[in-house]
C-alpha cells in the first residue's frame, strides 16, 4: 500500500514538473518570439509612430538599408504617400526624399515625377550618354547626349508629297516613314492633309540651330527653344515637326483641326506630342504642337493613356 502511495507521489511530481516544463517552455517560446518581432522592421516602425498598414506598405517597397534610414529620421507620414506612388523607383528614395525636405510645398506626386525626369538638375549637367541599345525607344534630352558623329543607317527621303523643301532636303528613319504614311493616309481620309517640315539633323546641322538662336537671342532663349547639338531628337531621326498643308504657322498651328487630330490620334501609330504644353517643367523645353517623336506603338499608347511624359516612361520602365 505504502508502495502504491509513493508511486503515486511520484507520478504526480513528474505530472507537476511535466506541466512546468511546458509552462515554461510556453512562456521561453513566448519571450523569444517576443524578441524576435522586436527586431522587426514592423515593430520598430510602429514604435516610431507609424500605423501598421503604413509600416506594411514601406515594408513592401523598401529594402533593409532605406528602412534602417527611416529609422533615423522623424516620423514623416509623406513617405507612406510616396512610396505609394506609381512611379516610385526605391533606389531614388534619397533623391525623393532629399527633395521632399527642401521643397514642402511641392505634391508628393510631383515630386515623384521630377525626380524621375532629372529636373531637380541642371540642364545640360549630368553627361549622360544616351543608350543607343533601346532602338525606337532611346532617349535625348537636356541630360542625355548622342556622339556627334551618329547618324542612322536606314535614313529615307521623304516624297515631297509630304514635305516641304527640295528633295533629300528631309530625311527620316525607315520605321518612321512607314508609320507616318500610315497616319498620313488615315487623315487625309479625315479632310487633313499632314506635312513635314523638319526630321533628321545632324549634329553639326543642329549646332547651326542653337547657335543661330543664341547668337540672336541669347543663351537662356536658345535653350528653351532648341536643343544644343548632341542633344537633339532630331538627330535620332525619330523625330518630326508635323504640320499641315494649309497651315505651317508655330502661333497658330496649335489651334487648327490638323493639331487636334494629331493630339488625338498620333499615339496609334507610335507618335507622341514629344512637348505637350502642361509639360513643360518635365520636358525642359517651351510647347512645340508640331514635335511628335516614334516611339512604337506600345510606348505611345501607355504615355497617351496616363498623361506622362517620355521622360517619366524611360526612368520607370527603361531606365534599368
């Protein structure tokens, strides 16, 4: 009986130091799962001041070193808003952020959009070189240069059914010939009969341009309305200066039915208003109603569709 007793003494003291043991494991799986989420970017974003659906999304689009900075830093709730953006690039968080501080004024949004298109520089400034890899879909602008000695290898006379000028006078890619005389012959079904007034430029070509405006009108004029050599897009002999048969006038040029439907309808066929006037912070260069630049079809329908310029379109999907 007494054997029994003690038996079941013992038993019970394994129960009980059982049950401890799990207690305290419980407890010790507990505390470390504690410790782990408290070295988490979720708990220590939250301990900074952000919600966690803000902390989650940062999470999501930021990598380790650009959440240890926000770590550093005040809580700023514009992040959450600006990596919610569309076009948010995460490796230019610095850029964005740098600017957002001394410009606070300034929409997030814009923000965003000028960053992308290298605005927040100086034009002329950064010497990029322009990667002639990305064909139809290679940019030139105010930072990005072509060699001087570039000139495409498919260049084509344009009819002078189409252009002004002597014949030879105006040259255009191969690619651009066969899409504008598809829109060509699609408006003139409509009553409008395009024409081309300008497209291939040297580099040399390009140099008599500016440095004729310059040199009549100073540097800060030239600027705003041509591009020094090197960085034209008509060198690219992508780009072409689009008016029409009854009107070849830049003033008024704008407000004719042959600008309107090229406004419209352009992007079909791979062409886009390369400088839309309520653009002209991104672009770099005054509203031109007759520069329209082939980009292929795809590129022209996104940047038609989302009200974007070319710059904003390279940065985020090319720009790689």
């Amino acid at each position: 009986m007494k054997k029994k007793l003690k038996l079941r003494k013992q038993v019970y003291y394994v129960v009980i130091i059982i049950i401890l043991l799990i207690i305290a494991g419980c407890w010790g799986v507990k505390k470390y799962n504690q410790y782990i989420y408290e070295q988490s970017y979720e708990y220590k974003l939250q301990q900074v001041g952000y919600t966690l659906d803000d902390t989650k999304t940062l999470i999501s689009k930021l990598n380790d070193e650009t959440l240890e900075y926000i770590l550093t830093i005040r809580l700023d709730e514009r992040l959450v808003s600006l990596v919610q953006e569309v076009y948010f690039i995460p490796s230019k968080f610095q850029e964005y952020y740098d600017y957002i501080k001394n410009n606070k004024k300034v929409q997030i949004h814009d923000v965003v959009a000028i960053i992308n298109s290298k605005v927040n520089n100086d034009y002329y400034s950064l010497d990029l070189k322009t990667d002639m890899s990305k064909e139809e879909a290679i940019i030139v602008n105010k930072y990005y240069q072509m060699d001087s000695n570039y000139e495409p290898d498919d260049l084509v006379n344009v009819s002078l059914d189409y252009s002004w000028g002597d014949y030879g006078s105006i040259r255009v890619r191969q690619v651009v010939m066969d899409a504008f005389l598809n829109m060509w012959q699609k408006a003139n079904a409509e009553g409008i009969y395009l024409m081309i007034s300008s497209a291939y430029r040297s580099y040399a070509e390009q140099e008599i341009v500016y440095n004729n405006y310059k040199e009549n009108y100073g540097e800060d004029y030239a600027d705003s309305i041509a591009a020094r050599p090197g960085f034209s897009e008509h060198q690219t002999g992508l780009a072409i200066d689009i008016f029409s048969k009854t009107n070849s006038n830049r003033n008024t040029f704008k407000d004719s039915d042959a600008a309107h439907w090229l406004v419209a309808n352009a992007y079909k066929y791979g062409f886009i208003l390369r400088y839309p006037e309520d653009k002209v912070s991104l672009t770099g260069y005054n509203y031109e109603s007759w520069h329209f630049r082939y980009v292929g079809a795809e590129i022209a329908s996104y940047i038609q569709e989302h009200d974007i310029t070319f710059e904003e379109y390279y940065a985020y999907f090319l720009d790689k």
